[in-house]
C-alpha cells in the first residue's frame, strides 16, 4: 500500500483492479490481558454482609475488537490499550437486615413489629476508571484502511470540565493539538499520536433495592419491593469530542444516554424507582 494514493496504492487494486477491503492476519500479533483482582467476603454481627470486590487490570493489543487492525501501513503503531480497557474497576455489594421484627434488637412484638420487621435492604456501588480514547482529524490522508492521528505539540493537562450544550469548558487543554499536515500546511502525514492515548469519564452508580417478606402460611409468601436504581442520580458522561478542529473538539456535551440539559440523565440510566409486589404459593 502507498501513502497518499487511494485505492491506487492497494495492491490488489494495482494487480486485479479490486477496491473493497481485504482482512490480512498478521503473524506474531496477539492481545493479552494482565490484571490483580480482589474480593472480600465479611459478614458482620447485626446481619450485615458485605463482599468487596477490586480489579486493576490493563489490556493491551494490536487488534480492535472488529479483529482488523487500526493501522496497515505503520504496524507497529497498532499495539496499544484496547477499546475496553479499564484501569480501575471496584465492585462493592451489601446485605442489611434491619433490626427491627421477632429475634431483632428492636420492635420485638406487637403493631411495631408488624410494621418495621423483617425488612432488608440490599445494594450495589460500581466505580470504574473511564475508556481510553482516539484521538481524530477530518484530514483525508487518501490511505484506505490506515487511520491518521492528529500531532500533539506540548504537553496537556486534563480539567475533566464539563461544557454541556452550548457551553465552552473542555475536558482537556486543546491546545497541544494541530492536524497532521506538513509546513506547506496541505501536505498529510501521519500524526504522531498513537491510539488510545487518554481515559474518558468513569462511572459511579449505586443501586438499592428495599424488600420485606411476609409469611402468611407456610405456603404463602408475599414479598414487596421497592427497588431504586442510580440512587444519587449521578450523571455519567459520554467521552467529549476528540476531533482536532471540530467545532466541539475537547468538549463533553452529553451523557452516556441523552443530553446534559436539565440533568435529565444521569448514571448508566436516570435513576427510578419501582415498586413491585410478589406472591409465592
């Protein structure tokens, strides 16, 4: 393949005239992960029970996960963080019995008993660390099949600031970025930025769902629900734009489900509330 050239530069093309794309298998390249998990299993007096849960992991490759490569012609710049990479993820998940109701601390009989007892509470916190991104250009290098990057020229700080619509705030200092262009300022080439060069936002979501059981027989068991989740309504943000030029380069402007406007969206889904009611016979 020849840079700068277009199907011309394909070697099929020069051989048979095809223009479409051919999946070439690389000898010698493969993906690994690497990673150092944890779980704590603790249950305390009380009826309390907690399992905690932690992976520091990186993954690292030089296939996406479509299985192609990213770059044909500079194959070395292939390697890199995979799309799903996730340097940081816990896990914490919890069981409560409330003190109340028949062998509790609390509320041991009468109306109080019937009211407060045997309810239990449940919940799931998850923290990941965000993906990592690619940073892009509009510049045509007319090369079928290899990506360009822009070039990065100084150093950057990361202000994880949200602009939201309309607004100005970018996530990353742009200006250490220009296109991929010779001194002549027309001239493409590639960027010297690689793939997968920065973390976009984590994810914080907490889910907590309330139940009781009543045993009216041995048989007959109702069981009543009410289930939150996203409980802090906390908002998690769609990577910002990472187009050099663009009109929104560096800029976050919706969530990972909607827009920011009003903060209507929030977590892996705006957080709700069911409320559920189950009978066993």
């Amino acid at each position: 393949m020849v840079f700068n050239s277009g199907s011309a530069g394909r070697p099929l093309f020069q051989k048979f005239g095809k223009s479409n794309y051919v999946n070439y298998r690389y000898i010698g390249m493969s993906n690994n992960y690497n990673g150092l998990q944890l779980k704590i299993d603790r249950r305390f007096s009380g009826g309390f029970l907690l399992t905690t849960a932690y992976t520091f992991a990186k993954m690292m490759g030089n296939s996406p996960e479509d299985g192609g490569l990213w770059n044909y012609i500079q194959t070395k710049r292939n390697y890199s963080r995979l799309d799903f990479d996730r340097t940081h993820t816990f896990v914490q998940s919890y069981v409560y019995e409330l003190p109340f109701g028949k062998n509790k601390a609390y509320a041991k009989t009468g109306a109080a008993r019937w009211v407060l007892g045997d309810w239990q509470v449940r919940g799931v916190l998850s923290l990941m660390s965000g993906r990592p991104m690619t940073f892009g250009t509009d510049v045509n290098a007319n090369t079928p099949g290899s990506n360009i990057t822009p070039d990065q020229v100084g150093a950057f700080t990361v202000s994880h600031a949200v602009a939201g619509p309309g607004g100005t705030a970018t996530w990353f200092d742009t200006s250490a970025f220009k296109q991929p262009l010779d001194a002549d300022g027309k001239t493409p080439h590639f960027g010297n930025m690689g793939r997968n060069n920065l973390n976009g936002p984590g994810m914080f979501d907490l889910d907590m769902p309330l139940f009781r059981k009543f045993h009216f027989t041995e048989k007959i068991v109702t069981e009543l629900r009410a289930e939150t989740t996203n409980l802090t309504n906390t908002l998690t943000f769609a990577a910002p734009n990472v187009t050099v030029e663009s009109a929104d380069f560096g800029k976050i402007t919706s969530t990972l489900n909607g827009l920011i406007a009003n903060q209507s969206v929030g977590g892996t889904s705006p957080r709700s509330l069911t409320f559920a009611l189950r009978i066993r016979f």
